[in-house]
C-alpha cells in the first residue's frame, strides 16, 4: 500500500458546529483516520478574534486571524463561518488552491452555489455540504447518490427545528404562538430575533438546496415561494387537531407540469399547512426535522433526525471530511453536481393544492348556496363544508344590552376544504369570498398537504 | 471533456427486482445518462429459461444463459439472482473480469461478504448493495459515508416487512397470529413458505449487514442472536397497548462492553420486543420499515421507507449503477470496505436490556415478596410491578361443579416490568422464577427496548 502524508484539514469558524468539529476531530482523530486510511491533521483553526473568550478544547496555537495563509496550506478546508463574505472568497480561494471544501453555510450554496460548484467542477475539486440542509440528517447523499436512479418527484420537509418545535408545543401544549416563541427563546432553540426561522427564511434556503439535488436543476433561493408561520393561531392549531390535521411550517419542492403553458418544471415553496396526523411527518416533534421524498419507483421515504445544534451538525461535516479525505487517498475526481436537467423554475400559482378556510358568515337563508357558487365560479370544488352557527358571545349581548334581542345579527362559521386546484384558482377564489357581502371576516386560510385523515 | 464509449450493463436474474430494473434502464435510460455523463447500455439478462413466461418488458433477444460470457464482456454487473450459488461464483468472476458489482443479494452478503469485499479489494472494483438492507431505503451510503465521521453506538431497524405487516395488523385490527399471516399471505406479503421472514433469517442476514458497516467490524450472520415472532400473541399485544408500548419484530445491533470481561464489542440481535408508542419506530405500520440510529454526535436519526417489493428496491440498484457508472467515467478506486474496527462479536448474554415478564401465580399470601426475592437474588431490580387478581373463569367453576366454592385456588397476574440488567442475569431469573411453587405459569416474556412510555 502506498504511504500517505497526513492530510491536512483547516477549519475556518469555531462557533458552535466548528468548535465541535475541532473537539471530535483532535479526540477521535486515529478511528478517523484508519477509515480514511491516512491521518487527519487539524493545521489550524481561523478566528476573528484568538483572544475572544470561547468555550472549546481548542489548542490556543492552533488559532490563527491569518484565514488567506492557513486556506493555502490545506488538503481540505472546512468552512464553518456562516454568512456570505467572506465565506465566499475563502472558498473560492481554497477551491483554486487545490484544496476540497466541507461547508455547512446554507445562505451562501443557496444564493451563490452555481458559481461555487463551476469554480470546483473546473478545478477538480469537491465541495461538500451534508450540513447545510438538515443539521445531522443525511440527506444530501441520498439524494445525491442513493436516488439517483430514480426520479424524485416531490420533496417535503420540516427543516426548521425551531419553527417546529414552536408549532408542536402549540399543538401538544395548546400553547399560543408568542408563549410557544418564549420558551422557545429561554431553551436556546430560538434567536434573539427569530425573523430568520419564523418567517421561512432558514427553511426557504434550505428548500433551494434540496429541489436543486433533487431535480438535478439550480433553484436559487429568491424563487422560493416563502411564507411565514407568525400568523398562525392557537384557535387554527385546535381546528386542526379535531379535523385530524396538524399544522406544520412545510418546505416543499416539487416536479410538475404547469397547468397553464404545459411545461414541466420545478416549484419550491415554503409555508405552514396541514398535513393528516396519520403522515409520518406528523410524528415529527420537538425540534427535529425530518425530510420526506417521493420518488417513482422507491415511493415514500423519510429521514429523520436533529436538525440544527453544534455536535449534531459536526456529525456531518465530518461525514464530509472522511469522504473528502478518502477521494485524496485514492485519487480521482469525485461527483460532480448534477444540474443537467435544467428544469424551468414555476411560480407558486402553477402550483395544485387544497386549502382549508375557515369563514365567518351571516347566518341568513342562502349563504351557503352563495358561497358555494363562489367556489364553483372559480373552478374549485369543495370536498367538505361544515357550518356550525354561532352563539351570539355574551359579552355581544351585554353591550347590546338587549339579550336575545331578534335583530341581533347571528354569524355562522364555515369551514370549508377543497379539492386540489391551482394556487392561483384558490387565491383568486379567496378573494372574491373576502369580498363578499355576506362574509363577515376570513378566519384563516391554511393549505392542506397530503392525503385526508 | 473525453467521450466515453457506452457503459455496458450484464444483468443476472429477471424475478421481481430484475425485471424492474430492466424496464426503468431501458425507459430512462438517456436521463441516467445524463446523469452519469456516458451512456448506459444493458447488453443482456441472464436467466435460467429463456423460455420461462414473464411478465417484464425485456426484449427476448436481450435474454441468454450464458451468464458467465455475458459477465465478461460488462463492464458493470448487477446480480439480482438470489441465493448463495452460482451468485457467488458469477461475482467473483465479474469482480476479476475488471467489472464492478451491484447486489441485492442480503443472504450472500451476510455469509460470504469478507470474501467478495476481499476479492474486489485486491483488483480495484466496486461492490455495492444498497437494496440488501432496507429494500429502497437508503441506508448503506448514509452509515458508510454520511456518518463516517461520527462513531455509531446503536442501530435499531424494523427491517422485514412481512412479520412489521403482521404485528402491526395484530396492533391496530386486533388480529391474531395466524389470522395476520393468512392476510399478509393472501396480500402477497409474506411467501408460501413464511419461515425464512417470521423466524427472523431475513432479519438477522439484513442485521450482519447493518452492524457491519456501522462498527466497521465483518459481522457474519451466525453471530447474530435470532428468535422470530411466532409466538407473539393477541393477548400480549393487548397488554402493550395498554402498558403504552408496541410490539415489533426488532434488529439491534450495538456497541458495548462486555459486563464480565470489560471487552469492547458488538452485538447484533433479532428478536420481537416491546418500544414505546412514543418512539418514532412505533410510528412504522403495515408493510413498511426503518432503521434508527444513534451515533455520538448526531444523536438520534431514523431512516423510513419501502423495505422491499420489485419497483421500490429497483430505485436502490439503479442508486448504486449510477454511482458504479459515475466511477468508471471519473476513474480512480471508489471507497472500500472499513472493517478496521474489527471488534469482538460478544453474544447476547453482554446484553444489557429490560424484560416484561407475565406471570400467573397463586394469589395467597407472600407470593409477591417471594418472586421479588428471585428477582433481588439474580441482581435484577424491578422498575414496575402490577398484580391482578384473576377472577376464576365460569368454565372453570362450571367444570368444578361448585360455583363460588371457598377451596377454588384463586390465581393473579403479575406483570413485572424490570430495569436494564444483563441478559443472561435476565433469563436466569426466568428460568428461577418459572420453577418457583407458586408460578403457575408463564404467560410471556418480552424484552423491552428504549424508553418507557
């Protein structure tokens, strides 16, 4: 067997994945490298500060500001440092260094990924990213590889253990958003501001990432269709529960043919929605994420598992390392991205779902018939209606002064769930029932994913 | 870029998976391809009859018998001729024909894996088999490759479909046994001669593979500790229901120490046994399965899907001959086998793990204290005891001919639950408490996995 000199490995970031990465790396670095079958050498550990105070087995010499010499050095570069720049730039230097790259920064692959895989394709060289999308979950692989005799045709996912543990405790606890949001602060598992994970920006970048894979086409994040999951409520949440449904704030990315042109192409988009308890992604809880594919011939699949945290996340990025490290022991270019289908990218209204809403009515002889024609103009059909007529409240009463008064005006509440139609069917048809004259207010308006409980 | 010549693809059997894998080459065929950045060309179908009726899209003058000269003119073979010989023998013959391997074939792997992994290691060629554990789930690349870098300490699978089919119908329908069988049999699930799924050979063969690869360590199937799930009954997945568990047909293989000697190493195990309905494999119904797996770093993952059937596992096989094909367009060795590890296989007594045990016993004084004692004397601590005392059966009183008759012996059940202890301190206290005079019977004994209810 020919002998190898240690590879070496810089690391640049020693937040909470890097400094895991550094401690796994020095403590279990021989079983790493007898799987490798060459040692892994950590040369050093880019920071912006080396005196800022850090909790890591870190070896203070092993600290370096110098990113630009330490990059130029490395067998592997493992970037760890998150945002755009100069994340970028390091990477692109280490990649034309002839060093391979492990990274785990989703904002960067999902805004500027196709400059980074020409950048290593044309070298040579390989970046690899299992972290970036789903923390600790290996689901780059199967996608990548494992997958890649089928053909995927929709990818589902909870990719976003905040959001998700926000939206389980309000459905296991009946918590309110802003309680659920609190707790969610005080256990670390939210920001300080938590824009990012509440308004789907975090799983939006994560669902450019996994529609790319998925459908061998570059999908940027700015073509995710992106809602947030603030404006769900608890009385939203109870609904769900006793139609069998669970709310959860989805990223879905899917192949399908465009209604109206007749095109094939690729729609990712993120928002809450209810799927039946019966789905497995409903058994989701906490702050896990889980991703769930549906490929012609392999039918459902799910992968499950922690999604974000500093050591869960590390697991991956040193999945990466020993792939990176093995492909320099035996030589020879590794997979490239493939991005040779080049799907057309749809807008959310090519898009066919259900939606679930949620009316409150005048209760007069009618109504019904007119809502649903409503509907019916509108090329919708309704699969079910439930109306329950409202007890006029009693506070209502008390300011009216006049207790069972005749000309007090009764509401009905409709509850209303479709059968599959455009997005942009529904949305038009929920607009016209806004404006309605009999429609006192749109309670909400949820999509529902999935089959019926 | 070099223009490749067609990649030419032997395929050995046309059963089920064969003939599906033929039919989805040959219809998307030029989106491989694509993929894999050279044409995929299947050159021919070994079979044993060329005039055999099939049901399969493969053009006749793609069949032959010659097996062996079809194998030497391929560059890729994949076998999906089952059993061990002449399986065997037409893989060692491509592996030094220069051609890399893909198998589904678990009972090959589980008895003759080191010797194939061996041979291909010596000339340079790939083995793959992603459809031998798990049908279309991926779970190969993600234990060999996505978690390379972390260190599993468990994995946990329901990982046959047939005796999941069965127990979950006697869960959620209130089947027995037999009547289960007869549906899973009559639904196509399970062959006419269920032995090799309900007795757990299908499992253990499927298990060797698992704790193979996740401890790095050749694990042969004769070391796997197998008991089926024959003797499961109505009543004892009743009263899981009730204690809040599930019963499941279980591979585990772990890490551990060996309490009496203090060696480090691997256990794999088959058998029926109790999980929480909390636990995400609880969540696993009908024919489906999932392997869970806990590493260090990752913490808890699980991995669901379709773990058998023509199509679905198809998608695994065409998984691996696009990575097959991918290697011989980019050249250079692919990743080998990592059996570095090479820990000692210790037997299930070095398991550590709880029982349920149902016991009937004569309801008279101190009996309790009694079948505590034997528990305390084996080192075995109880977590949960519930007695009931059994009203005597009207056949009985009937048969005794004295209704209500003071001399009547009144019999109770005991339902113990016990903390982790080893195996074999557990199944020596069975065999004690079983003798003991005032043990009328025992009614079951179930290991209990996981966490309690």
């Amino acid at each position: 067997m020919i002998e190898y000199r240690n590879l070496r490995i810089a690391l640049l970031g020693a937040g909470s994945v890097g400094s895991q990465v550094a401690r796994l790396l020095l403590e279990h670095g021989d079983e790493l490298a007898a799987r490798v079958g060459a040692g892994l050498e950590l040369i050093g550990v880019a920071v912006r500060d080396v005196d800022a105070p850090r909790d890591t087995s870190i070896p203070r010499h092993l600290l370096t500001t110098d990113a630009a010499t330490l990059i130029q050095s490395a067998d592997v570069v493992i970037e760890l440092m998150g945002g755009i720049e100069p994340a970028r730039e390091y990477i692109l230097l280490a990649i034309n260094s002839g060093a391979d790259v492990v990274t785990g920064n989703k904002a960067l692959l999902a805004t500027h990924g196709p400059e980074l895989f020409d950048a290593a394709e044309q070298v040579g060289a390989q970046l690899y990213y299992e972290a970036a999308a789903g923390g600790a979950i290996p689901i780059i692989r199967p996608l990548r590889d494992s997958l890649a005799g089928d053909r995927v045709n929709r990818v589902m996912g909870i990719v976003n253990g905040t959001t998700n543990f926000i939206l389980d405790r309000m459905d296991v606890e009946g918590d309110t958003f802003e309680n659920a949001l609190a707790i969610a602060t005080e256990l670390g598992y939210a920001e300080a501001d938590p824009t990012a994970d509440v308004e789907g920006y975090d799983a939006a970048q994560k669902a450019a990432i996994l529609a790319s894979l998925a459908f061998h086409t570059a999908v940027p994040v700015e073509a995710v269709h992106r809602e947030g999951m603030t404006s769900v409520t608890a009385a939203q949440v109870v609904a769900a529960q006793k139609a069998g449904y669970v709310v959860k704030l989805l990223a879905i990315c899917e192949r399908l043919t465009d209604p109206e042109t007749g095109v094939e192409g690729v729609v990712a988009r993120v928002h809450p929605a209810l799927i039946s308890r019966r789905h497995p992604l409903a058994a989701v809880h906490d702050a896990k994420n889980a991703v769930f594919v549906q490929a012609e011939a392999a039918g459902d699949l799910m992968f499950y598992g922690a999604g974000a945290g500093g050591v869960e996340t590390a697991s991956a990025v040193l999945g990466d390392l020993v792939s990176a490290a093995r492909r320099h022991v035996a030589g020879g270019p590794g997979v490239g991205e493939s991005t040779h289908a080049n799907l057309p990218i749809l807008g959310i209204g090519a898009v066919s779902t259900r939606y679930q809403l949620t009316l409150i009515v005048a209760d007069q002889p009618g109504v019904l018939a007119q809502i649903a024609g409503v509907f019916s103009e509108h090329g919708v059909s309704v699969e079910a209606l439930q109306q329950t007529v409202q007890p006029a409240a009693p506070s209502v009463l008390a300011a009216a002064g006049a207790p069972g008064q005749a000309s007090e005006p009764l509401t009905a509440t409709l509850v209303i769930v479709t059968h599959e139609a455009s997005d942009a069917a529904l949305s038009a048809t929920v607009a016209a029932v806004s404006s309605h004259d009999a429609v006192v207010r749109v309670e909400s308006v949820l999509r529902v994913e999935g089959d019926t409980p």
